[in-house]
C-alpha cells in the first residue's frame, strides 16, 4: 500500500527536504505541497492525500485554522 503526501510550510528549503526524506521511502508518494494555509486547503481538496504534515506557523492561513477547514 502506498501512503500520498502533502507537505505545507512556508519555507521552500522545509518542503523540499521533508519531499526528499519522504519520497525516498518506498511505500510514501509525495503527492503536492503548498506554501501557505490557503494553499493547502485548496491542495488538500484536490489532491486527497492520506497524511499531510504542516506547519503551524504561516501566512494567509495558519496551520490549525487550515487543518480545521479541511477536516
């Protein structure tokens, strides 16, 4: 079974090295990820991923006000 991704952080550097740890395991697809709160609950919503690992801290949207929309 493979388990979709999607990392949102503000920070390219975090996305990219959570994508790099995350998409050299075998069984985890990094399906998207976003900057911001508004991107990723719009990204969520398209892309349906299994788990997404965000920050707390970003613009737009923060973390928990964006994890409460898509839930």
């Amino acid at each position: 079974m493979t388990i979709s991704v999607m990392i949102a952080d503000d920070q390219v550097m975090v996305r990219q090295g959570f994508a790099a740890l995350l998409g050299a395991q075998p069984d985890i697809v990094v399906a998207g990820d976003a900057s911001n709160g508004v991107e990723a609950v719009a990204a969520a919503r398209s892309l349906q991923p299994d788990v997404i690992f965000m920050d707390v801290r970003m613009p737009e949207m923060d973390g928990l006000e964006a994890a409460r929309t898509i839930l």
